[in-house]
C-alpha cells in the first residue's frame, strides 16, 4: 500500500522563458545570485512538504550548471540546514555521487549528517550521468564500465567505514589506510569517526538499466532503489528485475517492496488545463534530459529538432500526451491521479513509496501550489 509520498527536486532556479520556443538550453545563462536563489527555493519547498506530511524531499548532486537546471552542489550540508528549518521531513540524498568524492569524506559527511540531524538526512549513492561533472573531477564517465568499477569499490569502503569498528581495504583503486608509520606503529587498520548513530544506515540509489550486476549490488548492500520519471508500464520491467534480484539475493520483496515509482504530475480542474499549464514545463524536460538520454524513446532526428526552438510538431517531438497515456507524466484533477495510484497499488502490492514531482522548469510559485494541493486533495486519500 502507498503510504509514503516524496518529491525530488534536482534543483532548478526560475527559468523565465520556458518551452520550445524560449531559449535552447545550451544557450541559456544566469547571474551568480540567481543561481543562488535555488537555495531560497529548496527552502520554500521544504517548508510547505513538512506542512502537508511529506516523507521525503530529494535533492541531486550537480555541479558546473550555469544554465540554471540543477544548482545544489553539497545535498548534505542543504540537507542539514533545511532539516533545522522543518519538523519532520526527511531530506533525501538523491544522490551523492559517488564517483565525484572520496568514499571515507563521503562517509565522515553522512556520518556528520545523519547526527546532527538525527537520522533525518538519508543517504544515497549514484553513478553519474553528467560528463562534464564527472570528468572534470577526474573520474571516468565516458568509460561506463570503469565508472562502475570505481562506483562499487567506493559504496564497499563506505559500507565497511558505516559498519565496521575499524577496517582495511585493498582493491583496485584504493588502499586503505596506506600502510605508513603513525606515531610509533605502522598503520594497518583505520576507524571512521564517529560512524552514523542509525546503522545499518538506510541507504538509496537509482535503478536505470535495472542489470543484473547493478541490482545484484543493491541486494548485497540492502540498498533500496529510486525509478524516476517513468511509472506502470514504463517501469514494470524495472520493478519485476528488482523483485528478482531480491530473490536471488534470499530477501523475496514482494512485487514494488524496496522501491520508490517517480512520476511527474500537475493537478488541475480538467485534464485539458492541465495539459496545457504542464506543457512549457515538460518542453524544458525535454531539451534538458534529451540529450543526456532520458526522453524514452525520443528518436535522433527529434532529439535533435528538440534543440531547436520551434518546430517540434512537424518533427514528431513527443508530446506530454504521449508520456501520460504510459504512466509516466500525469495532467488532470485529483480524483483521476488518485485512481492511477490505486491501481499502482493493485499492480505493486509491496509498493509503499512514490516520488510524485514537478518538472524541471515549474516556477517555485507553481511548486508550492503543487506540493500544498498534492498533500491535502490527494495524499489523505492514502494516509488515512
């Protein structure tokens, strides 16, 4: 049963011009105090969830992005302060990514984190996806299989660091700690302090490809896992693997247990207002996720048309029509969102998480409105 509702919010400013017809996304810049004001909207949103009884708000790791679409680089430390600035939610890390940090700092910050808040910050590990993040900060992106080889020695190290009283690890990128003399004595083993007070810590990371290696780690690790922006039949697949993974691993979750199913939404009085309110927003999806791969189904001449302003009918774009008749977006009243969600239940019957979320580009004004008439038309459906 869906009882625990979140929102991610990756951290886009206010656009201005959204839409195929605004400015293409390679093209767009912002002034340094605008792209600090994600942090006046982070708060704005966080605020108004803790209201309505959200569970989680996750916020991603990105860096570099002058265009203004995702401008939190340290979810940890904006997870500390908006957990001092809110009652109940929890702030999600979604996700650190792991590839960018040194797996011990990583762990010290959680650590750092999880007790300062009191367990209200939670972890979450990624890959990447943004070369010019990865790269930048020395790691491997373009090379997938090296970027997951260093992904899954790091999430290892971190592990032993969160539940071990001292430990060492050797691997093919890491020795640790180096074996060199302290103060007397050749150093052989290392403690992190302090480790989290909530261990084993709860821990979050994306499905994508949903592999058998990549879900098979998540099992070993008891990592439970995000589908974002692609629900029902979009991510059955997904949602089938991970419930075989878990039977693999002698853990048999039933059918969506150990899961979070993203959908994004925009409630309104008619599906047709709905439509067409979401559309600009949805449009600055597109020439955003599209190049970097998450546009399902998008073909190479339209993604290409989709960089240009204008144009994108005679194109065959897809439209935010054609993600809603498979699940993934949703435009209409609150009655028929709370039906679709009933029939996830019926689909999923280990389902209790759902991330349902704005898209990039929806003004903080719009958000808030969102996030207040999700939580008291549609969530108290479900957490009666």
């Amino acid at each position: 049963m869906i009882t625990k509702f979140s929102n991610v919010y990756a951290g886009h400013v206010d656009l201005g011009d959204m839409g195929q017809l605004a400015t293409p996304a390679n093209e767009r810049r912002y002034p340094n105090e605008h792209l600090a004001t994600v942090f006046d909207k982070a708060e704005a949103i966080a605020r108004c969830m803790d209201e309505h009884g959200y569970h989680t708000l996750w916020l991603a790791e990105h860096h570099f992005q002058r265009e203004g679409y995702e401008c939190i680089p340290n979810i940890m430390m904006a997870g500390v302060h908006l957990a001092h600035l809110t009652r109940r939610l929890r702030i999600g890390c979604g996700f650190n990514i792991a590839p960018m940090w040194h797996p011990l700092r990583l762990a010290e910050d959680y650590a750092t984190a999880d007790i300062l808040t009191k367990g209200r910050v939670v972890f979450g590990v990624g890959r990447g996806y943004h070369t010019r993040e990865v790269e930048t900060f020395g790691s491997p992106m373009l090379d997938a299989e090296a970027n997951r080889d260093l992904f899954e020695e790091q999430v290892e190290i971190v592990m032993k660091a969160f539940n071990s009283e001292s430990f060492s690890h050797e691997g093919k990128h890491y020795t640790l700690p180096p074996a060199v003399p302290y103060r007397g004595y050749e150093l052989k083993e290392i403690t992190l302090v302090p480790r989290p007070l909530r261990r084993p810590v709860e821990c979050w990371q994306p499905v994508v490809s949903a592999g058998a290696r990549g879900l098979d780690f998540m099992m070993k690790h008891r990592i439970r896992g995000l589908i974002g922006g692609g629900a029902a039949t979009m991510a059955e697949k997904s949602i089938y693997a991970f419930q075989q993974a878990s039977e693999r691993a002698g853990l048999n979750y039933s059918l969506g247990e150990g899961l979070s199913l993203g959908i994004f939404y925009h409630l309104a009085d008619s599906r047709e207002r709905g439509v067409r309110e979401i559309t600009p927003w949805y449009e600055e999806h597109v020439k955003m996720f599209g190049p970097l791969g998450f546009v399902p189904g998008i073909t190479p001449a339209q993604l290409e048309a989709s960089t240009k302003r204008g144009g994108w009918g005679a194109a065959g774009v897809p439209t935010v029509e054609d993600y809603m008749k498979v699940g993934a977006w949703f435009a209409g009243p609150p009655e028929e969102l709370i039906a679709y969600l009933r029939s996830l239940e019926e689909k999923f019957p280990g389902l209790e998480h759902v991330h349902l979320s704005n898209s990039m580009g929806t003004p903080q004004e719009a958000m808030v409105e969102q996030i207040a008439r999700l939580g008291t038309e549609v969530m108290p459906k479900f957490l009666a």
